[in-house]
C-alpha cells in the first residue's frame, strides 16, 4: 500500500507500534478518510479569523478564572454558614424538646421521668443529690409555684380568680362612705369601702352603682353622676373592672365632685356654707335613706349631696354627704382595691 501525503504537505505521524495511523486503517475507511479531506480542501480561515482567536481564548480564559473564583467563594460561604445552621437548628431543637417533654409531664398528671406516678401522693421536690430542692419549679396540691425567672413563691390564692364565684350580700359587708373637706376650687373627693366578710375569696364584677339625693339648696336638675375617664380632669384612679377580694379584703370605689360654675359647691347664693368633711358608716349594710330632696326640704335649708353606693349584689348600701354643694358632677371609678 502506497503511503499518500496528506493535503497541506504534512507528513503523516507514525503510531507507537512504528507504523502510521493510515496503515492501520481498512480500505473503506481510508476511502472515507480521503473524501472528508477532498470535502474540506477547498476551505480556507478568514481574513479576521486570527484577530479574532487572539481576543476570543483570553476572554474565554478570563471567563474561566471568574468562574472558579466565584465556586470558591460560594463554597466557603457555605463551609462558614452550614456549621453556624446546624448549631441553630440543634439549639431551636433543643428548645422544642423541652418545652414538649414539660407539657408531656403536665398532660400526664405533673409526673417527670423516674418520678412518682400522678396520686401516688405528693412527694417533696428532690434536687439531683437527692436533698431537697430549695426552688422547686413546680409542685402538686397547695405548693407554692414559681414562675420562670422569679424566686418568690406565687400565692395560690392567685390562683383562684378563675374560680371565684361573684360576690353575694352574705359576703359583703363592713360598708363605710366618706366624703373629705373642699380645696380652693370646691371640689370634694371621697370613697365607698366594701369588705369581703366571708371566709372564702369572691369576684367584684364593676363598682355597683352611684346615685345622689339633693338636700336644701341643692339643684337636682343641674347634678350629675359620670363614670371616671382618662381626661376628665380629675386625679382618680383607673379601674379594672373585675376584682378578686380574698377573705376580709376591702375594694373602694372613689370619686369626686366638681362644683358647678357660680360659687362654692356650685351653689350661686354667696352666703351657702363651705362643704366639711362628713363620713357614714354602715356595718351591718342597712343603711337608711338619703334624707328628702329638694321638694321636701324645709325653705332655707343648707344645701348637701347625699351619694349612695350599692354593690353589684345589692347590698350592703353606704351613704357618703357632700355640704354646703348645690350643683356640679360626680366622677365615680369602678372597684379598685382598698389600700
């Protein structure tokens, strides 16, 4: 077999076994080899085809090295971040076990791993020595708790507000008014006390209700009774609304009067008497009716205003007597507790 040379002059190379590859080829495939080659003869690079390799392989070589630069980068971002997750997640984990392994001891009665079964009675809380535990964080029956970041015991009392039952007449008494003496601009201020008598804890639900009696002088029709506001003017205190009075506690529902415009106590005569201090106790919570208004005041009788509180219950009724007031309003708050 004659040896060819091969289009553009170039000698073929010979193979590692000392012959060249065309030599080791099959009559066919030689016929194939020779017609690709007589196919592609005829075509010759373009003019711009150098420049053109000159600009393309450093830009593609640049491409390259942006390429790695930007995988190395990606995976030490994730060797510092993986580590710094999973140390998160076994913390968040951690987190979850507990408060799941508490509600678990809780479902199941209050009892822990390795500890009494719930009704095996009401074991003292042991701390890991065995000793016991100076600040239990949980115990059964009438224990005090403690809660999560405190180190005083809770009350159990506390406890009961959910289970309070309204306060009745047969556990409220001890009922006292008082009303105090004018300041400068003829207000009065004063409170309504009411014990729990009773030798169990009850709910107060809203301070009951404030009525007046006019006296003398005084104008019923120009005296008013309002619940206390945030911007009334006055310095009374805000009220919750619902309040637990354990055993032989008090609450007060304080209020104020504000006179009128036209002279002390709202009254317009200039002689009507400075309002004094007065106060009515009423212990057994039979207290009397205010005295006769208006229409059955003697002519020239001191003008006064007699407020009565009665409880949501309905009794024990306490009587509280503004002197020397003639027209104005009485801001009343709700139960707040006795000092």
């Amino acid at each position: 077999m004659t040896n060819s040379t091969p289009p553009g002059g170039m000698e073929p190379e010979n193979d590692i076994n000392g012959g060249s590859p065309e030599e080791q080829l099959s009559p066919d495939e030689l016929a194939l080899r020779r017609l690709m080659r007589d196919a592609v003869s005829d075509i010759q690079p373009g003019r711009e085809a150098l420049d053109h390799l000159r600009r393309a392989v450093p830009a593609r070589r640049t491409h390259r090295r942006q390429l790695l630069a930007g995988s190395a980068a990606a995976c030490l971002l994730a060797l510092v971040a993986v580590p710094a997750a999973l140390h998160a997640a076994n913390i968040s984990g951690s987190a979850k076990t507990g408060t799941a392994n508490a509600s678990s001891a809780q479902d199941t009665g209050g009892t822990e791993p390795n500890g009494p079964a719930a009704g095996a009675g009401t074991p003292s809380p042991t701390g890991g020595d065995g000793s016991p535990d100076e600040n239990p964080t949980q115990t059964s029956g009438s224990h005090a708790q403690v809660p999560p970041g405190s180190s005083d015991p809770v009350d159990p009392s506390d406890t009961l507000a959910a289970n309070a039952p309204l306060c009745s007449t047969d556990d409220l008494g001890n009922a006292s008014g008082y009303a105090g003496a004018s300041d400068g601009a003829g207000r009065v201020s004063g409170w309504f006390q009411v014990a729990n008598t009773s030798d169990r804890s009850c709910t107060v639900d809203g301070g009951g209700t404030v009525t007046f009696a006019a006296q003398g002088a005084a104008e019923s029709a120009r005296i008013k009774v309002v619940d206390h506001t945030a911007n009334d003017g006055t310095t009374l205190p805000d009220s919750l609304g619902t309040l637990i009075l354990k055993a032989g506690q008090s609450y007060r529902v304080e209020f104020t009067w504000v006179p009128a415009a036209g002279g002390a106590g709202g009254c317009t005569p200039p002689s009507t008497p400075t309002p004094t201090a007065t106060a009515t106790d009423s212990p057994t919570g039979e207290a009397s009716a205010p005295p006769a208004g208006e229409n059955g005041a003697a002519q020239g009788a001191p003008a006064a205003v007699v407020l009565s509180h009665t409880p949501e219950a309905g009794a024990p009724v306490v009587n509280a007597t503004i002197d020397g007031a003639c027209a104005g309003t009485v801001y009343r708050t709700g139960a707040v507790a006795a000092q």
